[in-house]
C-alpha cells in the first residue's frame, strides 16, 4: 500500500496520542502538582483531567524525551523512586533519577522561561514544591537538583540550553506543603471542593 505524507502525518498523531505518557487520570494525589492550585488538584483526583489537546500530548512526549537525552548525556543509570507519604500513602510522587543522596527532576521549558529561571527572574515554586516532598518523605535525600531544559533556542541567541540548580532542605516549606497534601485529601474524603488558589478554576 502507498504511503503518502498526510497518512504519516496521521500515524504520527495516533502514534503520539498512544505514546505520550501523559495519564487521563491519576488514583492519588501527585507531589508534582502540590505546589500549584488545591482545587485543580482536587478535580483531576474526583474527576479525572480535562480532555487532552494534541499539544499536552506533545508536550508530555517530549518531556520524557528531554529527560531520557539529559540521561544520556550525564551518562548514568536511571533509577526511578516512588516516594510515598507515610502520613497517606495516596500522596506520593516519582523521581526521575538519583545520584547517591541527591535526588534529580528535569524540567522543559520555553526559551523565555529558561532564561527568566537560569538569571533569576522567575522562581519555581512548583517544582520546589515537588522536591522538597521527595526530600520530606524519602529515607534517600537530603538534596535536590532541578535540571532545565530549553525546548526551543532562538536563531542567533544561543546559550547552552540546560541549567541546574540546588535545592536545599526547606522544612518549614515542607510542613506547609504536607498540610496542604492533608486538606486536599480531607477535602476529596468530603467530596468538598477546596478554595481555588490559581483564579482559573473558581
């Protein structure tokens, strides 16, 4: 049978639908998203996330293919962790590797972003977030590293696209955050929606 280019194009759609690893819904409370809005997090625990666009699809996809290239160029076993709260084992998390007692997320992001995060003019604070809980509820880490990447690097404005930074032992954060784990999971048990924090989802 002849191959034409629109049927690629419609297998490489299909293709990334099937592949991205992007999940329609989650049985538990993800420290990934514990820094961002209760509420979101609330819904995509009761009802699932929204129906995916092609461009979340994408984007997961080429997550974990940033992920799996920084990997390869650190040249290191990738060993994945579940990290599980003792206070409710439906709060947990996955790392994306480790090294000794550090443990290391990736990120991708815009050009835009990286360069804000890379020089300081933009924090984190989800990503924080969500080391700072494999640090609290992890025997391993007593550190953390955040890896960037830039998904695109504009003609003519090229710097090396990746950048890391520490992340050192926040405890007051973490008490902070694993209060917040605790209400979004009083609040699911209630079927109670929390007060939204992002100004999106009210």
């Amino acid at each position: 049978m002849a191959m034409n280019a629109q049927k690629f194009n419609q297998l490489l759609v299909t293709g990334l639908r099937e592949k991205s690893g992007l999940e329609a819904a989650r049985p538990y409370l993800g420290m990934s998203g514990i820094g961002g809005c209760s509420r979101k997090m609330y819904r995509e625990f009761v009802e699932g996330r929204q129906i995916p666009s092609d461009r979340d699809h994408w984007y997961c996809w080429t997550g974990y293919m940033h992920e799996a290239a920084i990997i390869n160029l650190l040249g290191i076993t990738q060993q994945r962790r579940e990290i599980v709260a003792a206070f409710d084992q439906r709060f947990k998390g996955h790392t994306d590797f480790e090294v000794g007692d550090t443990v290391v997320d990736i990120k991708s992001v815009g050009w835009e972003k990286f360069l804000r995060l890379q020089f300081g003019e933009e924090i984190s604070h989800n990503n924080i977030a969500q080391v700072q809980m494999y640090m609290r509820h992890s025997a391993f880490f007593a550190h953390a590293v955040l890896i960037y990447v830039a998904r695109d690097v504009p003609h003519r404005d090229f710097s090396m696209p990746f950048w890391a930074m520490d992340v050192a032992p926040d405890l007051e954060l973490m008490d902070i955050l694993d209060d917040k784990a605790r209400r979004i999971l009083k609040a699911i048990d209630q079927r109670q929606p929390p007060v939204c924090n992002c100004g999106w989802c009210r």
